[in-house]
C-alpha cells in the first residue's frame, strides 16, 4: 500500500484504507473516498491533487490525500 499523493498524473487506483480521526474519515467518506471505490488522479498542483471520484471532481491537499491508502 502506498499513499494516494505517490499516484501519477492519469493513473485510475482503488482506495484500500483510510487513515486519521474518525472526524477526518467521516468528512472523506462524504466526499466519496470511501474503501473499494476507484479514483482517478486528474491532476498535481503544488502538490494539490484534483481527484475524479465517482460523477464529481474533488481537490485535497497533500495532507489528507496522505491519509487515503491505494
């Protein structure tokens, strides 16, 4: 396993585990980072990550794209 921000540039992965406070995986859940579901990295920015995930684009930081298992 290896985090979500080590993901290439067009690379299409599946989420294995999330990490952190139950607050934090509460909040990723509800943006649909949630255990099995595919992601696709869109595209890097300063280290910001732009995630497809699902219908809907979703920005995260390094920090918690860190906390999201591939």
């Amino acid at each position: 396993m290896m985090p979500l921000s080590m993901a290439k540039t067009g690379e299409t992965v599946t989420i294995r585990k999330i990490t952190g406070k139950d607050e934090v995986r509460q909040h990723l859940a509800e943006l649909g980072f949630v255990v099995d579901a595919a992601v696709t990295v869109v595209n890097e920015i300063a280290g910001n990550l732009i995630l497809q995930v699902k219908d809907s684009r979703v920005a995260l930081d390094r920090g918690l794209a860190n906390r999201i298992m591939i």
